[in-house]
C-alpha cells in the first residue's frame, strides 16, 4: 500500500497525541465534516501571557482527520490566539507530509478548523476545500 | 466465475454478455480491473442507454409539446414513448408518470403540492429510522411549516421494520406514512403491500421511496398499493436527471402544480392562470428529454432481462458475499439475513477501522465501494456508529468481484493491524 497509510499516520491514528478532554481549559471548539460524519471537539488552557499552554482533542473519525489533528496538537503548545489563527493549510499538509487528494482534504482541515475556531470562539473564517480535484486527470484518459 | 445454475430465475444471457453491454466494466482503476461496487449510489450504463442519448442528441434534439416541426414532433413522441413504457412497467397509466429530476424530486413534489394542501396544524406524518434524507427532510420540512409532528418507525435486531410499532404509530391517524421500498444501507425489503394495508386502514396514504427498488424488483402498483411511488433513472440504469413519480390519477387531479412555468399551464391571461391537464401540470419547465428518453430506453432493458432474475441473481450474489465476508476478521455487517427479503447491499463496519479509510484502501485494489453515512444518519444513530462501508450489486456483478473485495478487506485488516 502506497504511503497514505505509512506507519507514521497510522500510530497518530491509534494512538492520537493529547487525545480526551483536560480537567479544566479556557476555550473549546467542536465542529464535524458533513462529507462523512467526523467530528472533532478541541479544547484549550492559556497560560498568563495568553500561549497555549495545554491542548487536548476528542471525537471519532478517519485516519487522516484524526493523525492530522494529532500533529498539529504537537505543535500548538506556547502560540498565541492571533498565531494559531494566522497557520495557513500547507503547516498541516507539511506536517503530514503526504499527497491528500481533493476528496480527503476536509478530513486532513478538520482539526485546524476547530482549533481556530477555539481560538476566535466562533467558527472561522474558513474557504472551503470544495471537492475539486484535477479534471486534467480525467480528461486524460 | 461460478454459474449462476442454482438460481430458479435465470437470465436470458450469460453475465460475460451481459458485462460485455457495459463498456466502463473494462476501466481500469490504479492498474487494476474496475470492480464497481457501488450502484445503490448509481448504476452503469448499457450500451443501449448510451446509444439511446446519443442518437437522441445527433438525430431528434429539438424541444418537446411545442414545435410544429418535424423534430420537435420526433422528440415529443419519443418522449411520451417513455412515459407510456414507465407507466406500463409500473402498471399504472400515461397521466400518472410525473417525469422529475430524481427520486428527492419526486418526494419533495408530493411533500410541496399535497402535503401543503392537506397537512395541518397537529397532523401526524409517520418516517421510518431506516429512511434516506429524501424522504425525511422533505417531511421534516412540511411538518415545522405546519405545525404538524413526525413519528419514527423503530426498525428490529436486524434490521427490519417493526410492524407492530408502525401498527401503534398508525393508532394516532397519521395522514402520512413515508417509508424506502429498499433501506439503501440495510438493503431490506420492506413489506409494502402489507404496510399499504395497514396505513390505508389507518386512513393514512402510503409514500413510497422506490430509489434502491427499482433496478431490483418488480414493481405493480396495483398490488404494491402505494399511493404516490417515486424512482429516479440512473440507479435502473439509465442516464442521471431524471426520475419518475407515481401517483394515483385521482389525487393527482385534486393537487395544485408544484414548480410554475411553462408546459404546466392551460391557459394564462393577465387576471387567471388556469393548469394543464395531467402529467403536464406537474412538468412545468423544458424537461431532460434525452434523458427521459434513454430512461425509458433503460426501462425496457431491465423488463427485457427480466426483474425477477435480476433480483434472483443479486440475492444469490449477496448471500455469496455475507458468507465470505465473515471471513474478515472484527467486521459487522448490518441488515437481514440472506434470503429474498434482503436487496444487493451489503453494509459493514470494520473495527478500529473508519469507513472512508476502508473504501481509500478497497479504491487501491480497483474495488469501488460507498463510504458514509448514505445520506442516512438517523439509521447511523441507531446503529450506532458514524459512517458504514457499502457494497451494493448490480446485475453485471460477479463472484470474482466479491472474491476481491474480500481481499481489499483483509489487506486493510492487515494494513490497520489484526
């Protein structure tokens, strides 16, 4: 099987960083992919100088949605609100480090969607990935 | 490739000819043969549908009920040549096919022109838990605009309706009861005629959704006893944009027009606008002709193979696949039993597993399945779980092809760990 599914991905899967709900937190998001079901509850404890400075997840959904999240966990700690806003869609893919066909890119975007949506305590602002994939791909058959 | 020689009902070609009308069948997908698994989504094409819509747009296109040419007359004979195998495959007749744009169409016709006309503050309008969104949202709709309250039909163990429950749901004189012919997760076969009983004995009218049905059954109004029965084209085989609604003539005659335009109208001067008999004053608007046409073309295919041996070979397939896919370790599949009572589908979870990750890995292995939630998420409440994988058959499905998605199971089973 091609690198979709490489060990990588699969051990954030099973085992998700910073995965449950911590004791006490400041800021929490939950929103769910329509496409297929996934739902992601993130919560967040600032420290006096407003960085992260606890982060856990929850909720159920696919290998990608939920290694990505687990990923970006890792990396949240000690940013601020307006820093965790500012992180564009490639600090995710980098983070996976892996092709996401148009199909899976909301699944790879759930995470980083509810964390900023935490941030801003709102959903935010978010272009959607649509579904668009490369019609040249078709077209060439 | 078994023979299909233990089936009472057999088809009147082999399954290589029958594969060989399907040009698509021979697509390759990631270097693999395509295995298409997916028809309760959509079904492929024969060559003649293709044909069909071809020669419709190369030879006849012009629009219908209007022109006095000779194409326009050409395209509105074959389009009422349609309607007229429609209505013979349905038993019903010419004024009570209402062409659509498909099954969600035909459903939301009925929830918008008589449900708007006869639903009421306090009504009762009863859905079942094994309901697509079709035929659920539509109501869900109706009922907050009026006033009115819904009612789940509770399904079984296994999947099937519980009759005794619709029986104490009907206790409270519903005006409605809307349930699937064919769940399109479970893949049971509802007792329509039996329900259609029970409902009209309820006072209720019966609205059947007819989606995942009509590639697979025989379908009589009459005996069936629906009051309003709603398919859509592409998944019996024919092109997408088009479907078909039954109603009965006499409350079709009684309800108002759905979408205003042009062809539904009788006459329209500045102070009345007076409706068209029927189908037209449904049919508001330039139709999907070709369409219509390559769906009738679809139509007389499948009544040519014949429905009872199409289904006869679905059910022995799938029995086929549910006795192999117990071989894949930590998988639940829901619905009945094999036997008659259960469509071509076959729904499972895989442990640890989620479904779009199944469906990525069988899409590897050139294994085309449905991963999600089948626009069902009530029913995935009930089961308790967010998103199944679907296998669904289709005439032209084999052994071989149920042999690999076996496979494309145990390699993801490998693939996410024992």
């Amino acid at each position: 099987m091609d690198e979709l599914y490489r060990d990588q991905i699969l051990e954030h899967y099973k085992r998700p960083h910073h995965f449950g709900r911590p004791d006490d937190y400041d800021l929490e998001f939950e929103d769910s992919n329509p496409f297929c079901g996934d739902e992601q509850h993130v919560f967040l404890s600032l420290d006096e100088d407003g960085r992260v400075r606890e982060v856990g997840f929850e909720g159920q959904g696919c290998a990608i949605s939920t290694a990505a999240t687990s990923l970006l966990t890792d990396e949240l700690e000690g940013m601020t609100r307006e820093e965790i806003l500012g992180l564009p869609k490639e600090f995710v893919l980098d983070l996976l480090g892996i092709d996401i066909s148009a199909t899976r890119m909301k699944c790879a975007m759930l995470g980083l969607k509810v964390v900023k949506g935490a941030s801003l305590g709102e959903p935010a602002d978010w272009e959607d990935e649509g579904e668009q994939g490369d019609p040249a791909e078709a077209a060439s058959l | 490739m078994e023979p299909t020689a233990t089936t009472a009902l057999s088809l009147p070609r082999s399954i290589e000819e029958i594969r060989a009308e399907f040009p698509i069948l021979a697509r390759q997908v990631h270097g693999q043969q395509l295995a298409y698994l997916d028809n309760g989504a959509t079904a492929q094409k024969p060559l003649a549908v293709i044909e069909t819509l071809d020669r419709y747009l190369r030879v006849h296109n012009a629009n219908v009920h209007r022109g006095v040419h000779t194409l326009s007359e050409e395209a509105t004979a074959l389009f009422e040549e349609a309607r007229l195998i429609m209505a013979s495959h349905l038993g019903a007749s010419r004024h009570e096919v209402i062409f659509v744009r498909n099954a969600t169409e035909a459903l939301n016709l009925v929830a918008y022109s008589w449900g708007r006309t006869n639903v009421k503050a306090r009504d009762r309008i009863v859905v079942t838990e094994m309901e697509h969104h079709s035929n659920v949202v539509p109501w869900y709709q109706l009922a907050q605009e009026k006033g009115a309250d819904l009612d789940w039909a509770p399904i079984d163990g296994e999947g099937r309706l519980d009759l005794d429950a619709l029986a104490s749901l009907l206790e409270r004189g519903p005006k409605l009861v809307c349930v699937a012919h064919v769940s399109n997760v479970l893949g049971t076969i509802n007792p329509i005629p039996e329900i259609a009983r029970m409902a009209h004995d309820a006072g209720a009218l019966l609205v059947v959704d007819g989606a995942q049905a009509g590639p697979k059954l025989e379908l009589d109004m009459a005996e069936l006893g629906a009051d309003f029965y709603a398919v859509t084209a592409h998944k019996m085989y024919g092109p997408t944009g088009v479907g078909a609604l039954f109603g009965r003539r006499e409350l079709l005659e009684e309800m108002p027009p759905f979408i205003g335009g042009g062809s539904m109208i009788r006459k329209v001067s500045k102070e009345l606008i007076t409706w068209a008999d029927l189908p037209a004053k449904f049919e508001g608007g330039t139709p999907a002709i070709g369409e219509a046409i390559a769906f009738g073309e679809a139509v007389r295919w499948l009544d040519e193979l014949g429905l009872p041996a199409v289904h006869a070979t679905e059910v022995e397939l799938t029995s086929y696949a549910l006795e192999r896919i117990a071989e894949v370790p930590r998988l639940t599949v829901f619905g009945p039993p094999a036997g008659d009572e259960r469509g071509g589908i076959v729904s499972f979870a895989m442990d640890g597993v989620h479904a779009h990750d199944v469906s990525e890995i069988l899409d590897r292995h050139g294994v085309a399945v449905r991963a999600g939630h089948h626009c069902a998420q009530v029913l995935m409440q009930r089961l308790g779980v967010p998103a199944t994988t679907r296998a669904s058959f289709a005439v032209y499905n084999t052994r071989d092809e149920v042999d690999r998605l076996i496979e494309g199971l145990l390699d993801t089973r490998r693939i996410f760990g024992e």
